[in-house]
C-alpha cells in the first residue's frame, strides 16, 4: 500500500517562517527601542524602513512620520538633494564613499534646525535586496566645545599680542624718553647759542634747530600716548567663577601637553569662588604661567607634575598658584624675573611675566614665586574675592 501522501509542507513552513519572521522583527523593535545609538534602516530606495527611538528623539519625529519616507528629509543641504543620486551611483558602481568609512554631514530636525552629525553606514544584503543602516552621532555639543575652544583661544591671543605691545611700548617709553630728553635739551642749548650770533647762516641754523627740538618733544609725545592708550586698556572687571577661569584657562594651556606627559592636578578651595576680574585678562596670566611650567617640565630628567590650586587669602584676597616640578627658576634671572626682556630661552622674548605682574597689578593683587620644596618652582597671585550677592553677575 502506498504510504500517505505526506501533509504539502508548505503551510507548515510559512508558519514557522511567519513566525520567525515575526519573532525577528520584534528582536529588532526591542533593539531599535533600547539602541542608544540613533540608528536609522533604509531600503535601496531610501525610504526609511525602521528608525530607534533615539532617532525619532534626534530628529523630532515620530517613526509614522518618517517610516516609508525618503530619508533625504533628515538631511541638509547638499546630502538631501543628491541622497537619490548617492543610492543610485553606489548601488550601479559598488563604489565606497561612506559605507564603513563615516563622515560628518549635517542633520535637519523636523522643525528646520540643522546639526553636525557623524554618519556611519551598515550594508545588508537579503536575497537580492539592500537595506542599510545609518548610525548617527549628534556633534553638536563637540563642535561647541570646540568652537568655544577656539574662540578662547583667539581671545586670548588678541590680549596676548596686545599686552606684549603695551609692556613693549611702555619699555621703549621709558627707555627711550631719557635720551629724547637730552636730545630736546642740548637743542635748547644750541637754539640759545645760535641767537647769539648773526648772520644769515645762523638764522637758517637756529630755525632748524628749532624744528629739530619740536621733533624730539613730538616722539616723546606719541610714545607718552601710546604708554597712556595701553595703560587704559580695554579692562572689563567682572565678577566671575575662578574655577571656571582656572578650568578655561587649562584647557586652552593643555592643547598639546599630553605629548609632554604632564600629569595635571588640581587643588581648588570652593571658598574661593568668585572673583572681581577681566575674564580675559587672568586667563591670560594663568595661561602663561601654565605653558612656562609644562615648558620647564619638558625638558626631561625629572618627574611632571602640574598643580593648579587656590586658597581664600584673608582679608578679601583669593590665592592662586600654579606649581611644577621643574629645574626651578635659573639663578642668574631670578632677581629680574618680573621685568621685561629678561629670558633665558633662545626664542623667548621674556615678556610673559611681565605682562603678567601687570594684569595682576592692574587687579589690585600681588604676584610672586617660591621655590616648591622637593623641586620645582610654585608662582603665586592675589585676586580680590567678589561678593556672594553678585553670583547672578555670572550666571
Ligand atoms: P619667556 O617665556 O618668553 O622667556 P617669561 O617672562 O614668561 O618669558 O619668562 C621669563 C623667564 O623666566 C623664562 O625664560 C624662564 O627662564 C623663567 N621661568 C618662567 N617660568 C618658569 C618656571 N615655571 N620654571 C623655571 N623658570 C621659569
């Protein structure tokens, strides 16, 4: 007898293939919706096939509102005009430009904003049709960070570039003016001698000498003025967060350090919190006194240790140091340190110290330096403290 003809498996097997199919949807729902990632799956077309629920937050959507879209609506301009044309090239070419390379191109939220993300894309393949997988990383808060970086950076920059030239001019001013003096004196002496003696030459003589004086008395002048313009500066004093300050400063005064192997501490005194100062300025100082201890540091042959602290000083004063553990100040400089032009580095121009002792001077504090015990060197300034009840000043 013939057996049973056996049950047509194909009922049984769309089943199970249902129900795997299902059961595999579900495990990538559960994934979309847990994925901290912004993950996005489009199809060949470019039409969104599922998204994670931190995408939808990403973007502003709801996945009914993205699902079977073309995903170009997530995307600025150039990406959403030429998405289409992407596809299709990759798709004919096989051509990589971002598949498992990754790049940064600009998101666009449902209500128009734009943002900076890194995309990566995944390619899948399923019997003969693509699918590929998106994930997006939101930069905007690195690119904040960054540009807030960098405009620190050009701040400072400006202000350092600026005081060089005051503690320059203010240099030359003194120095220069004793000689300019003498010279507007001994023309004085020749103008009293020539109107003694007659004769025409004599009359062309004193004239010049005359005009010469004047001359000698204007360069005093404008060097005066240039001192004066300097002196005024544009200081703006505020009350602002010392630890912010210190926080900023570092950061733009590290840029770099790592290579140097510097290991950085901090020490920070919450009592010593807020403080009367141009936020530019003490940036500047500490950014100074930063990049001179990583310098010393570098030179190798001792260990790298950089500390930032503060302390409240009494009275109203705050204290801040910066301390390393480098060679210690060179003996031959170190009755001098504060004045300008005195260095000991073949490209210095021994102007960092002296700007300094001006910007803390100019603040009503004090700036000294001590020898750190167990190596080293430890500089010192004052601030005034500002009080509690101008905290909203800052925030
Ligand atoms: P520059 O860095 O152009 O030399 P500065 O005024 O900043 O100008 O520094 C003057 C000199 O002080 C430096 O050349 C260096 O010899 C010395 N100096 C500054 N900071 C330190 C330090 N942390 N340790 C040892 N010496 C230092």
């Amino acid at each position: 007898m013939d057996p049973m003809p056996a049950p047509a498996p194909v009922p049984q097997d769309l089943e199970s293939l249902t129900a795997a199919l299902e059961a595999a949807e579900a495990r990538l729902q559960s994934i979309l919706q847990t994925v901290p990632d912004a993950m996005i799956i489009i199809d060949e077309q470019g039409r969104v096939e599922s998204l994670s629920a931190t995408a939808e937050r990403l973007f502003g959507y709801t996945k009914n509102e993205v699902v079977g879209r073309n995903v170009d609506m997530l995307m600025a301009s150039p990406h959403h005009d030429q998405h289409d044309a992407y596809l299709k090239r990759y798709l004919a070419t096989r051509e990589r430009r971002i598949i498992g390379i990754g790049r940064v191109v600009t998101g666009r939220r449902k209500d128009g904003t734009t943002f900076p993300m890194h995309l990566t894309v995944g390619e899948l393949q399923l019997a003969d049709r693509h699918y590929f997988t998106g994930f997006i990383r939101d930069l905007t808060d690195q690119q904040m960070t960054e540009s807030r970086l960098k405009e620190l950076q050009s701040e400072v920059t400006h202000m350092s570039r600026f005081m060089a030239l005051g503690e320059m001019a203010s240099t030359l001013a003194h120095e220069i003016n004793q000689p300019l003096t003498a010279i507007a004196n001994y023309l004085k002496g020749c103008g009293r001698l020539l109107e003694r003696m007659t004769g025409e030459q004599a009359l062309v003589l004193r004239d010049a000498v005359g005009k010469a004086a004047d001359q000698a008395l204007r360069a005093g002048d404008i060097i005066r003025r240039l001192r004066e313009f300097v002196a005024r500066g544009e200081s703006e004093r505020r009350i602002e967060s010392l630890p912010k300050l210190i926080e900023d400063a570092s950061t733009l005064a590290l840029i770099g350090a790592k290579e140097n192997a510097v290991t950085v501490s901090f020490r920070l005194d919450p009592a010593a919190d807020l403080v009367l100062a141009d936020r530019i300025q003490i940036q500047q100082v500490l950014v100074n006194l930063i990049r001179n201890a990583i310098e010393v540091m570098s030179e190798g042959g001792h260990s790298r240790q950089l500390e930032l602290a503060t302390l409240v000083a009494g009275g109203d004063l705050v204290e801040v140091s910066v301390s390393d553990t480098g060679v210690g100040i060179a003996p031959e400089i170190a009755a001098q340190l504060f004045q300008p032009f005195v260095t000991t580095k073949s490209k210095g121009m021994g102007l960092g110290l002296s700007i300094c002792r001006t910007i803390i001077e100019a603040h009503g504090g004090k700036i000294w330096v001590d020898t750190r015990p167990g190596g080293g060197t430890i500089f010192r300034f004052t601030l005034r403290a500002a009080k509690g009840e101008g905290r909203s000043l800052v925030e």
